[in-house]
C-alpha cells in the first residue's frame, strides 16, 4: 500500500493575507519555523510565498520588504494536491511543478502542506514500502498444507 500524502503532511499553516507586505511574510516564516506561508484573500487560499521568492523579490526590486505586496510575490496559480494522493504521485507533481513545497487541499479547504524536506524525513519508510512491494508474497503454513494436500 502506498504512503499516502495525508501520512507526512503538515497540518499547522501558517498563512497571511493578500493585503500584507512581504515583511508581513517573511515575519510568519521566522516566527514558525517554517519556509512558505498559503496567502489568503477572502479566507481562500490564492497562492504561497516562499524563502526563495522573498529572495528574489529583495534583489530584483531593491526595495524594503514592507514596501512590496505579497500579491506581487506569491505563485499562483497555487498548486495543490488531495491528502488521500498517494506520494508517489506528489513526489511527480512536485518534479513536474518544480516546486519543493505542496499545499495539501480537501474539497474548498487548504489542510496541510507536503515538502521535499517532509519526504525526506519519511524516505527509510518510503523505501521499505518499495522494497515489500517488489517482495513476493509469502504464504501461510495454513496456505502451504492446502498446496500439499492438493498435489496428493
């Protein structure tokens, strides 16, 4: 059975408004710990800021980070993928995006986040997974009499 995106996700978002300057962005990062923060407008989820784009707006504009709106910085559209996904398939889309960070959406609501560094942490348990799954299966004592008794 594959691991599912639900079985390593982040449920504690950290988010900000559409509204706020990167500062305010850049402040929810350091505060939690964390590389991206899901910017919202309206209570929905309209895209994601990340280090790198903080970075990036910084160099190019030369502008103070309370100057630019997260609006201007944030990549949208935001992709995302259901939590009862399997890994594998974020690990592809992520490839595919070339994103290192997934919001995890059920139905309307952004629920959790998957990062490379969340797939890295869970890699021994992915490998496992993949080496039980190319394992023939053994089969029972209770299996292996019916077998015998059958080629009598």
């Amino acid at each position: 059975m594959d691991m599912l995106v639900e079985d390593v996700m982040q449920t504690d978002l950290v988010t900000c408004d559409i509204e706020e300057p990167v500062s305010a962005a850049v402040e929810a990062m350091l505060r939690n710990h964390v590389g991206s923060v899901v910017v919202v407008a309206d209570g929905n989820p309209a895209g994601l800021v990340t280090e790198t784009d903080v970075l990036l707006a910084g160099y190019t504009t030369e502008r103070s980070f309370s100057e630019i709106p997260v609006e201007n910085v944030m990549s949208r559209p935001l992709v995302t993928i259901a939590p009862s996904k399997s890994l594998r398939s974020a690990m592809e889309l992520m490839k595919d995006e070339s994103i290192k960070k997934l919001p995890v959406q059920d139905g309307l609501d952004i629920v959790g986040i998957v990062t490379m560094t969340d797939i890295n942490h869970h890699y021994g348990e992915i490998v496992r997974e993949i080496h039980a799954m190319e394992q023939p299966r053994s089969l029972s004592d209770a299996e292996l009499r019916g077998l015998r008794s059958g080629e009598e």
